[in-house]
C-alpha cells in the first residue's frame, strides 16, 4: 500500500489526514450492491426542475429561460432510469453563465479511491476527479506565468530544479526538456505507471513516493523519445509541473490554488492528495463539487475572467485550450481528436460537428467547454473499471445538442 496524505479545504480551513491509496483492481468496486439492494432506484415519471440558487454564486434559470428544449432531456432522464447500474453520479448543464440543469444519481462513493461506505450523490458531495486534475494544475501554471513567477512556457524544466543539474550530465535531450512538452505530454520520459499495480514496487508511481526524493525520480528517468515530439499521456507530466509552481512561488500547489484561483471563483471545499509534505498529486484525484467543476469551467468558457475579474489572462485560456497536438486514432481512449496543455479537444461527436475542450478523468468524470453554445457541461461518475452504459458523446449529441437546437 501507498502512504499518501490529503489536504483539505473546508471554508478555509486546511487540514493533513492519513490516507491510503489502494491497488488498482477491479474488484476494488465489487461492493455486492445486489446483496444489499444497491441497485439504481427507478426515476420513472422524471419531472424537470430549475436548480436551486443556494448563495454559491451561481445564479439559476430554466431551460427554457435560456432557449433550451427540456423534451431531449427529460428523454435522457428516462434512458439513464432503464438503464442498470449506469454509474452517471451527476450531471449538470450551464448555458449564458446560468445553472440550467442539475440531477445527481445513487452510486458507490469513493475517496482516493477507498470506498466510504456510503451510497448517493447530491450537490454537496465532492467527487474524486481524478485526471480533471491535470487541467487544474494547468490553469495554475498558466497564473504563475501571469503573474511573472515564470517567464513562459518555453523556459528550461531542468532551470528549476537546479539541485539536479548531474543529472543533464551528457544529456541533451533533459537541457532541453520545456515547460510546454510537461503541457502537451511530449515530455518522452520513460515512464510506467499502468503496466504493474500499485502496490508492485516497479510501478514508477509507487516507486516514486517511495523515492526520499521524488522529483528527483522523475528527473532521473531516461528521456527516449526527443521532447515536443510525441505524445505520451504521463501523470509525471503533471507531478513536475505542480512543484516548479511551488518553487516559484513559494506555496505548496494546494495553497496557491487557494491563493490565486479557488478563492477567486467561490470554491471552498476541495482536498487535493499529498505525496508528502511539500508535494502534491498535481496529476490527480483532487476533489470537488460538480457545481464547483462547472465553476471552473465557467471560467474559462469567460475568458478567465469571473464576475468581472480577471483571475487567469485570456491569452492563458486561448492558449491553453487550443489545439497542440493532434491525436490520430489509438493516441486517446475515447475517441479525442487533440490534445492541449492539460485539456483535451474535440472537433466532432457521434458524427456530429461540436468544438469544445474538455477536462477529462477516470471513471466518467468531465467538465466540457463548448464555447459555439456558451455552454459547460459537468458529469461525474464510477465506471472506473467498466465502460460506461451511456457515454458521454452520446448523451451530448442525442440527448444535449437536440435540446439547444
């Protein structure tokens, strides 16, 4: 087992627990939900209503107040209500800066990937986002690069981790490793942390939080491949991006997250999961509330700006929300057609044309930014390891689009 720890956010409050993360494995969610009647409750007769505005900030309409047709999903409603163990835990629909459309589901509830026990999702719960994680941590590079803490995305990786300089020793391709090739995982590190669970010591994750140096074990991996060449989706991207933002900047990633970001747009309870006491899981499993997910959405379908603030520069979000590298079939899991810094990009779904970006985790977990509708779309959910009944593409062209058309 790994020893991690988690920081938590609680109306501002931080904390440090004890924490344990689990092997992979599948029957990690064999929770014999039939043994004990955890089965999806039928919603037949589904009936649509406005969210609530609850004083979070976000001020809510009706689908038809923002010129939505609420027949495709009510359609939507009845499908996931057929549909057994469909492990949808919410989804939520923001259109012109309003909350349209928000339903949460039962489902198994997981933290770091430990079942808690408990069954059933709403608007309070914070979710694990895993690899939506990685746009987080983008967003949070792109504000130090705001704020001058770093120069821009072409400066040297190795020029901040100078304790570590023996290690270019004879190396061209680690002198020439950037910030953007961490951004567009073209980083060409040698890197495994799937082939071998992660309680098997060659699993480079658990190698490296075993590691007395961490940073040091990624920096220490042969580079293969020559950087900004090609794309290789690796979470020692992300992990090596979360500490050069604390290196400049003198805070922990959690802490400037807070700081600069968080704060900003009115979210007050997420935990991040710590490495050890100075590094954070940049790469993953943060968690969140879905309607804070669409917070952050939000803020970039804004250009960065939030009630008439800027919190991130526009240049940041145009940049880093375009395409970089474009994905050729097999490159992604599902169906992508780019890939950005930290975000992932569709030029269609199901055949039908949709331009938006997406910040994606295990287990059905997605915040869409589909700027054409002035649109965010938030799902969250558990099928960590089957594929999901419904998928997104399809709720998105069969069931979303149809009720903005």
């Amino acid at each position: 087992m790994l020893n991690i720890t988690t920081a938590c956010r609680r109306a501002g409050s931080t904390i440090i627990l004890p924490l344990l993360i689990i092997s992979l494995l599948g029957t990690v969610l064999s929770c014999e939900k039939e043994k004990k009647g955890l089965t999806q409750p039928s919603v037949e007769g589904y009936s649509y209503t406005i969210p609530e505005q609850t004083g979070d900030g976000w001020q809510t309409d009706s689908l038809t107040g923002v010129g939505m047709d609420p027949a495709p999903l009510i359609e939507l409603m009845d499908r996931l209500a057929g549909t057994e163990d469909h492990e949808v835990h919410s989804l939520l629909i923001v259109k012109d800066g309003k909350l349209v459309f928000e339903e949460y589901f039962p489902g198994e509830k997981f933290k770091n990937l430990q079942f808690t026990g408990e069954w059933g999702f709403d608007r309070d719960d914070t979710h694990n986002m895993c690899s939506v994680t990685k746009s987080i941590t983008s967003a949070l590079v792109g504000i130090a690069i705001d704020r001058g803490l770093i120069g821009s995305v072409e400066e040297k990786v190795f020029d901040f981790f100078p304790e570590n300089a023996d290690l270019m020793a004879g190396d061209s391709l680690k002198a020439d490793l950037t910030i953007e090739d961490l951004l567009t995982m073209r980083s060409g590190i040698d890197w495994d942390d799937q082939t071998y669970p992660n309680d098997d010591p060659r699993n480079d994750f658990r190698a490296m939080v075993n590691a007395r140096n961490p940073m040091r074990y990624i920096l220490f991996k042969d580079i293969l491949i020559t950087p900004g060449t090609v794309f290789e989706y690796r979470n020692c991207n992300s992990i090596l991006l979360g500490d050069i933002v604390r290196r400049v900047s003198g805070e922990r990633l959690d802490e400037f997250s807070e700081d600069f970001l968080f704060s900003k747009i009115g979210v007050d309870d997420y935990e991040w999961q710590l490495l050890n006491s100075d590094v954070v899981c940049a790469h993953g499993d943060i968690q969140l509330r879905p309607r804070d997910m669409a917070k952050f959405g939000l803020l970039f379908l804004n250009g960065g700006s939030w009630n008439g603030t800027q919190v991130i520069s526009p240049e940041w979000v145009e940049l880093s929300t375009g395409e970089h590298v474009r994905l050729d079939a097999g490159m992604a899991g599902r169906g992508e057609d780019g890939y950005a810094y930290h975000w992932w990009c569709w030029d269609d779904i199901c055949g039908v044309e949709f331009q938006a970006y997406m910040a994606q985790g295990w287990g059905e977990q997605w915040i869409v930014v589909w700027p054409q509708a002035n649109m965010v779309i938030v799902t969250t959910g558990g099928n960590y390891y089957s594929g999901p009944p419904v998928l997104i593409q399809v709720m998105l062209a069969d069931y979303i689009l149809p009720a903005v058309e």
